[in-house]
C-alpha cells in the first residue's frame, strides 16, 4: 500500500458542522457589508491640476468692473452679457456689450471679455471686441461653442441719424493664437 505524501488532516472532510460554521460566517459578512454601505452616487468634477476636484467656477460678473466708457455723470449699462469657455481653459469668460445710459437716443456699445483669475475677487478686461469709438450698436450677442456672435448695427455715413443705423451686419469672434480674431458667421447677410 502506498502511502500519500500528505498526511491526511481531519479538516479535509466535510462535516454538516463545516457547512453550518460557513453558512454562518457568510451570513455576518452579508450582514455587515449591509451596515456599511457607500453614500450615493453623484457625479464628479475631473480633477483639477492639484490632483483634487475642481472646483465649479462661476463665470465673471460684469456688474462692478471699470468699463473704459466715457459718460460724464451718466451711469454705464450692461445690456447684453454672455458666458462661456472662449480660451479652452476649462474656466468661463463672459463677453458684456455695454454703453453709457443715456435715457435716450442711441450711444455707441462696447464689448469686453472678462475673465477672473483663480485668486483673484474681481474680473478684469482681457479684450475688446467692438470700441465704442466705432459707433456700433449691439445685438444677439452670444456665445457658443467657443465663439462669440453678435449683430452690429452702424451707420454708413455721418449724414445717417442716429436713431436709424442703415448698416447690419453678423460678426464672430474666435480665440485663436492668443487673440481673438473676428469673421463673419457662414449664412450671414449685410444690410
């Protein structure tokens, strides 16, 4: 007869006591994992460049900012505003079309992006689109994919009154190479 190299042990028979202690254990460890669930699901934020999250950045507030306007004692309005990523960087700019509130007639618009550094409390002016020295008014200013579209309305001589701006026309502006550069949106018609 031909002896194993193992000897046997009388663990390596299976009892009904084995199967109950197993039984058992496996109970408590459903038991517990139970007690000690994870909180629920949310999305995440991708990481920042710290290796944390990154933290949700509301887009600048042009309410506030030192608009390069001259109005004299008339208050400056921002008429139009507009938010999104126009630099790719993963924070919002927003583009204010503003000018002097002059009750009435109609005073020439200014467009900015503001952007706000990471410690900074303010925003500040990083370019401008349209100077108001172009006597330009305004219109569907918006920011999509990138870009910035807007209307501007203007005058095709200085015998054009005021009130009535002849010239229409869509513009784009684009972050490209470190600056913004203006085109005009496929699709679109001058007046």
């Amino acid at each position: 007869m031909q002896q194993s190299a193992v000897p046997e042990l009388a663990h390596t028979h299976t009892r009904p006591i084995h199967w109950l202690a197993t039984a058992t254990a496996l109970a408590g460890v459903v038991a517990l994992s139970s007690a000690f669930q994870p909180g629920s699901a949310t999305a995440a934020q991708a990481a920042g460049p710290t290796g944390g999250p990154a933290a949700a950045v509301a887009p600048p507030d042009p309410t506030g900012v030192d608009f390069p306007l001259q109005c004299g004692p008339l208050p400056i309005l921002v008429q139009h505003k507009a938010t999104g990523d126009l630099d790719g960087d993963g924070r919002p700019e927003t583009v204010a079309s503003v000018r002097c509130d002059a009750g009435s007639g109609t005073p020439p618009n200014g467009v900015y992006v503001l952007t706000r550094a990471a410690d900074a409390e303010q925003p500040r002016i990083v370019a401008t689109l349209v100077d108001p020295k172009d006597r330009l008014t305004v219109t569907d200013l918006t920011v999509t994919d990138g870009a910035v579209t807007a209307t501007l309305l203007g005058y095709s001589s200085l015998d054009v009154p005021r009130c009535c701006p002849d010239v229409d026309e869509r513009a784009k502006w684009q972050w490209k190479n470190g600056a913004f550069l203006r085109s005009t949106p496929a699709g679109a018609r001058s007046a």
